[in-house]
C-alpha cells in the first residue's frame, strides 16, 4: 500500500520508518489508508465533514499518535478537520506532519484545521513537520490552522519544522492557556527561491499563573520571503517570552512583528526579534578550520535551525 | 618555515585618512621554534596573525610557508595546508556542539581525541562536550575550546592570540604545560600572542610590534629583561605623587 515515494515522505515528517507502535492514522490523497487504536487511544472518522478524532483516554501515559498525511497526486486540494481530546493527567505524543510529493504542473494543496483540548493536568507534545519534493512547476501549498485549549495544570509543547520544498504556506495558530498551565512553541523555517511563508501566532495567557515561551529560528534564502507575527496576550498574572530569530541571505525578505500586551499589572511579557545576516566572523571561524565558505554556511545554518 | 616579505597592510574607511596598521613586515618564523609577538595594545599583532592566517589580504608583500607563496590563497586553502588562528575573540555558535565543532576542526567524528583535547585546557569533557557554542558559554570557557579547536588539528603553523585572556590561575598552568608539549611534540611552529611574563618565559624568540612595525626581534635571554622593566613606560612624577596619595 505504500511505496517508496510514501515512505520517503512518511521518514521525512514523521521520522516513520516503518509502522510505528501506538495509535496512528495515515492520510494519503483525501483518503485514510491505515489506522491503528489503542485500548488507551481511539481515532473516529468524523460524520459532518473531512477528519478524524482522535481521543486520548484519561490518565493514559508515554503513548504515541501518528498522523501523517502524504499527498501524492496533483492538482489536489485538501481540506481536514482533526480534533484532539488530551484526556485528563495523560502525557502523549502526537506527531502530524504534511509531505507533499508533486512531479506534475497543477497545485497541490493540503489545509489542515487541527483542534486541540489538552485537560486538566495533561502534557502534550505535538511535532509537524512540512515537507515536499517533486519537480514539476506544480505549487505546493499547506495552510495549517492550530487551535489549543490548554487547561489548568496542563502543558503543551509545539514543534513545526518546514525545512524543504514548500513553496507557499500561511500558518495560523491560537492556543488559550489556563490557570498554571504552560504552553512552548518552537518554530523552525528556511525558504529558498520564490518561496513565501507566514506565521501568525496568538497566544491568550487566560489563567493566573500561565505561561508561554514562543521560539522561533527562520532562516531566507534567495527571493523567498518571510512573515512572522506572533502575539502573546497577557489577561492574568502570567509570563510570555517571545524571541524571533532569523538569518537573512540573497534577496530575501523577513518580516517579524512580535507583538505583546498586557491586561492586568502583574502580566510580565517580553519580546526579542533579530535578523541579520550570518556573522561574518563565525563563518571565518570554520573556514579556518578546513571548510569552504559554503560548507561554513551550511554547517552555522544546520546548527541555527537545530 | 612561514616567511613574510615585506608586508604592509593599510585601511581606508570612508571618514578617516589611510591608516597603515602594518607597514613592512619582514619576518622568518622557522620550524620548532616557538615565538611570542608582544607589544601594546593597537600595535597590529592580531592583524598580522590575521594576514598569516588570509582573514585579511596584505595591501603589499607576500607570504610563503614552506617556499610557497601562499598570498593568494584563501583562508581554507591556507588551513588545509597547516596554518591554524585561534582567535583573540571567538565567535559564538548558535545550534553547533563543543563536540561538533571540536570534530569540524579534527576533520573526523567524535573521538577520544576530543576528550583529550578538552581535559588539556582544563575543560572536564563530559561537561562540555554537549554543551552549545552559544552565549550560555562563558568568555574563559570560550578561550578554552578555541585553544581545543586548534589542539584538535595537525599544524605546521599555529598561532594562538592572547590564549591567557580571561583564563584562570589553575588552567593557566594547564595552558603553559600544553605549549610546552606542542613545542616539543610536533613540527609545529608556535606563535603566541602575548602580554604575560609566563608566556613570554615559552618563548624561543621574541618579537615586539608596535605602531605596526617590529620593533625588535630577539631571545628572551635578550629582550625579556628590557621588556620587563621597560624605561618608555615608567610613572612620571605626578602620576606616582597621585598613587601615593591614594595609597
Ligand atoms: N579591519 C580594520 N579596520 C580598521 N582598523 C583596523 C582593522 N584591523 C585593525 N585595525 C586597527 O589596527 C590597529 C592594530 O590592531 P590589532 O588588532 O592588530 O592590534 P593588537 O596589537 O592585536 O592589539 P591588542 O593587544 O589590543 O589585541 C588598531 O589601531 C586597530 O584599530
Ligand atoms: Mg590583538
């Protein structure tokens, strides 16, 4: 059912190298192909519209879901609706994740709404990464949208990574964050050629004693062109940090925009947003060591985006 | 060998007037020996190192190591044939290991080289060898990899700019014993940039820059004592009268 192409993208976005133990679903082309549930994990195709659930029963401890969705053919247009029930004191893994393979002229296009309810005391990493490959002069386009409810005492952990291939995605991303609960965003990006990426990112610090950590390290090359726009409301006592890094090369162009407020006195946020070329100095340093100038780049940019 | 004939090196920024920060080097430095370019501050050592090492290209004059010339040859051309500059200030690394950066320089993977390398300036390896080049280092620390980083590779020419900045007591003694074995173990020519009288002490030759010229060149039998109580630099009257009074 899987070929090498699906493999290879399966690898790509979530580290699959063969069928993963613990619940998963795998998307291919508008359509599920596998699944697997747990005792503790159960996934149900939705009834009103494209999408699955996935409910992660209470207390349920160090299991995984995978959720790849791999888009194979062209000129499709994908739209998916998944909702994630977290249950109450359970710690989980969720590992999405979009590769698109596109050799042909037409668009494909992959939109995924994904909604998270992380309860009561509930710890949740989610990793997505984006990839896509095909050489054709089909767009490849992925619009993910991100909603999180985090509860009391819960912690949300958010990994995107979109290293390779995408040439034009706009993420969107709004998480509440509940009393004592903590939620950390890491972002890495690197476009090159006409690439365009977005990323919006509002963060409502709702309960008294939340607290959110937003990192983002992007690197642009060529004319591609990058906007961050992450907002971190503070309406309670609470702690946000925001930091924004980027290395711009060529004709890119980076935009970030942080944006901090604060709705009660006792609401510390801070913001930092850099961008800036490679340091001149660092990659002096390698090449003094043996690498050329473009082994140095390469070998600032792999760590920058670690 | 590296020889350096008749090296100027002159900048121009746009609101100043042309600033010879090196003019007319000439300089044999030879094989298993070890030297100490001193001098004050501003007086062009590190830029010399720099034009040794091609991080800048001399305005005039040429470089030759072994008999090649070598003036034209890029930074890691240079390095791959032997030249190796820790430098005064290293740079930081966002994303990069001790260990990875240690294996860039040694050209192989993870070793117990490295961990000797490490154990060498003081630094306990498996404290550090997962640790990230970024600012989370401290400016000693930092010293101490970049000093690693030059242990961790095979030099004809290695040059180490003020190594004792900012490194402590303890190590300090580490630092000279690990000199003192380079000089001894390999064919490499030693070139340290220096202010302390210990380093001084490793010095087979000594060679004083100043306002961009060399001043003097010499064993340290000759030059150390000179330097040591150097007459161009005493206290002047009013200065000491000062002191006094704040004493
Ligand atoms: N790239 C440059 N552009 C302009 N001026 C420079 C440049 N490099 C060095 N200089 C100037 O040349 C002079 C010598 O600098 P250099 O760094 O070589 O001194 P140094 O002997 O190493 O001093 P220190 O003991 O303080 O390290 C200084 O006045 C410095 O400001
Ligand atoms: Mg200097």
């Amino acid at each position: 059912m899987l070929n090498n192409i699906d493999k290879e993208i399966l690898n790509r976005v979530a580290d699959m190298t063969h069928i993963p133990e613990g619940a998963y679903n795998i998307r291919k082309n508008g359509a599920g192909i596998m699944r697997n549930t747990t005792p503790n994990i159960d996934i149900r195709t939705k009834e009103d519209k494209p999408g699955i659930d996935i409910i992660v029963k209470p207390f349920t401890k160090g299991e995984t879901v995978h959720i790849p969705v791999l888009l194979t053919n062209q000129g499709l247009e994908d739209l998916v609706y998944n909702t994630f029930e977290i249950g109450e004191g359970s710690d989980v893994l969720v590992v999405a994740g979009c590769g698109i393979h596109n050799p042909g002229e037409e668009t494909s296009q992959h939109d995924g709404i994904h909604t998270f309810f992380v309860r009561k005391n509930a710890r949740m990493k989610y990793v997505e990464k984006h990839y896509a490959s095909g050489s054709g002069k089909g767009k490849k386009i992925l619009n993910p949208k991100t909603i999180i409810e985090i509860e009391e005492g819960g912690y949300a952990e958010i990994e995107t990574v979109q290293i390779k291939g995408v040439d034009y995605s706009k993420r969107d991303t709004e998480v509440r964050v509940g009393k004592n609960a903590h939620l950390l965003i890491t972002e890495r990006l690197m476009t090159d050629g006409d690439q365009y990426a977005e990323s919006i990112v509002i963060v409502d610090l709702v309960g008294v004693d939340s607290s959110v950590q937003i990192i983002s390290r992007s690197v642009a090359k060529d004319h591609s062109e990058q906007i961050f726009y992450p907002r971190v409301n503070g309406h309670e006592r609470c702690k946000g940090h925001v930091q924004c890094d980027a290395i711009i090369m060529n004709n890119a162009r980076v935009r970030a925009i942080p944006e901090i407020a604060a709705y009660n006195a006792d609401a510390e946020l801070v913001h930092e947003a850099a961008i800036g070329k490679i340091a001149g100095e660092a990659l002096i340093k390698l090449m003094t060591l043996g690498l050329s100038q473009e082994e140095s780049e390469e070998a600032i940019l792999k760590g920058f985006l670690r | 060998m590296l020889e350096l004939r008749n090296i100027s090196f002159t900048v121009q920024t746009e609101e100043s007037e042309p600033f010879d920060v090196l003019s007319n080097i000439n300089l044999k430095l030879e094989d298993n020996l070890s030297y100490v370019f001193t001098g004050p501050n501003g007086g062009g050592k590190s830029s010399l190192a720099k034009i040794i090492m091609g991080i800048y290209q001399p305005t005039s004059g040429s470089i030759f190591l072994e008999g090649e010339d070598i003036t034209n040859l890029n930074i890691t051309e240079r390095a791959k044939r032997g030249i190796g500059y820790a430098f005064q200030q290293p740079p930081r690394f966002k994303g990069i290991t001790v260990s990875e950066l240690l294996s860039i320089s040694s050209g192989s993977s993870y070793s117990m080289k490295e961990c000797s390398n490490l154990y060498k300036v003081g630094l306990c390896p498996q404290d550090y060898l997962k640790r990230e080049m970024n600012s989370s280092l401290s400016g000693g620390e930092m010293k101490r990899i970049e000093i690693a980083t030059l242990l961790a590779r095979k030099l004809k020419f290695a040059i180490f700019d003020e190594p004792e900045a900012g490194i402590d007591l303890w190590s300090f003694g580490k630092l000279t014993e690990t000199f003192e074995n380079i000089k001894e173990k390999h064919d490499t020519t030693l070139v340290i940039i220096s202010h302390q009288e210990r380093i001084l002490n490793l010095a087979d030759e000594i060679i004083l820059i100043a306002d961009g010229k060399i001043q003097r060149t010499g064993p340290k039998s000759e030059l150390l004592p000179s330097l040591l109580n150097n007459p161009d630099c005493s206290c002047n009257y009013n200065c000491q009268e000062r002191s006094e009074n704040h004493a």
